[in-house]
C-alpha cells in the first residue's frame, strides 16, 4: 500500500472516531423523505497517489437532461446486487476508462442526499498518478484534476444562496482554474474536508 494511501487510512479513521457537523442533504431531511425511499448511488472520489496528490473530475455534457455542464464524481446509481464500492468502480471504468483493478479503496465515507432523489455514498480510492482516461461522450465532457489540498482547504469553500421553488436555498461552490464546482458535488467535497483529518 503507498503512503498517500496510508496517509488517507490514518485521516479517515481519525475523523470517523469525531462528530464533524456534515451536510446531509440538498434540501432539509424532511422534503427528501427517508432513506429508504431514495435510490442508491455511489461516486467514486478517486485520489493521485504523486507528491501533490490530485483529485479527478468530471464536466457533464451540456446536452444532458439533467445537470448539464455541472462538475461531478465519476459515479451513477446502484445496480442490482451491487454495493456501493463495485457501483462507484464500475461508473468509473464506463465513464473515464479507470480500470477498476488500478483503484486503492480506502473505504466509504458520508452518504449525501440530493433533491433528485438519489442517497449517494461516495468512496475513497488512491489510483496511479498520469492514468490515460478516457471520456465517454455520452456521459463525459471533459475530465480533469484538482489538487486534494486545494478542494480540502475550508477558505475555498464559498457558501452561497438562492432563490428555489419559492424557498431559500444554501449550497457550497468552489472554483478552481475556471471550473466552478457547486451543488451536490462541492457538498460531499465540503463533508469530505469536514471528516478527514488531513494535513498537508
């Protein structure tokens, strides 16, 4: 096992022994309904194993139906019989080409739940620095990388607020070389800075 991977182990374990206060929805618990009742997906966080380790991202298409042009985690919904882990290895490997066999799992952290009714698990994985992936079309804009340092730093997490279906809404967004990262994915970037205990 490398050290970053090592190092992610150690981080993770100590933040699972604290309380953080996290994020646990796109809207209050109460509009989403319980657990149950949403559909369960995963996402996979995967981490650069170089010096300055990176996270890969992902550019939805703009012509998608839905959440065109938004950042994301390579990831989708369960399949039957899966759990989180294979979900989040699979989608990789259909949307990026990952193959799942270079993925270092660290292990599932904080389920986050979004307003289009999914109960998303995301899941740690240290994978090989300079990897040839490649974009599904169908799926993938683009594909890139952002310093784990800079998404875990909390002074680049800009809390925002808009006007929705007549309420109030709060979400994070963090912007890093002109892409603007909000939404359900800077929420489990948020979470995710909240539970590991990392230094730089």
């Amino acid at each position: 096992m490398s050290s970053l991977a090592d190092r992610l182990h150690r981080a993770l374990a100590a933040g699972l022994a604290e309380q953080p206060t996290l994020l646990t929805g796109d809207r209050a618990d109460r509009d989403l309904g319980p657990d149950e009742m949403m559909r369960p997906a995963a996402v996979l966080i995967p981490v650069t194993d170089r010096p300055h380790p990176g996270v890969i991202l992902t550019r939805r298409p703009e012509t998608m139906r839905r959440h065109p042009g938004q950042i994301a985690f390579p990831g989708g919904r369960l399949d039957p019989g899966e759990d989180a882990v294979a979900a989040a290895l699979r989608e990789a490997e259909e949307e990026i080409a990952l193959p799942r066999g270079q993925v270092a799992v660290i292990g599932a952290v904080d389920r986050y739940r979004t307003v289009t009714g999914f109960l998303v698990t995301p899941v740690i994985g240290v994978v090989p620095p300079d990897l040839h992936l490649v974009a599904n079309a169908a799926e993938v804009a683009a594909v890139f990388e952002v310093p784990l340092d800079f998404l875990l730093d909390t002074a680049n997490h800009i809390e925002a607020t808009v006007e929705w279906q007549g309420r109030e809404r709060h979400y994070y967004e963090i912007t890093w070389d002109g892409q603007r990262i909000w939404g359900a994915t800077a929420a489990m970037i948020v979470n995710l800075a909240r539970r590991l205990r990392w230094t730089a």
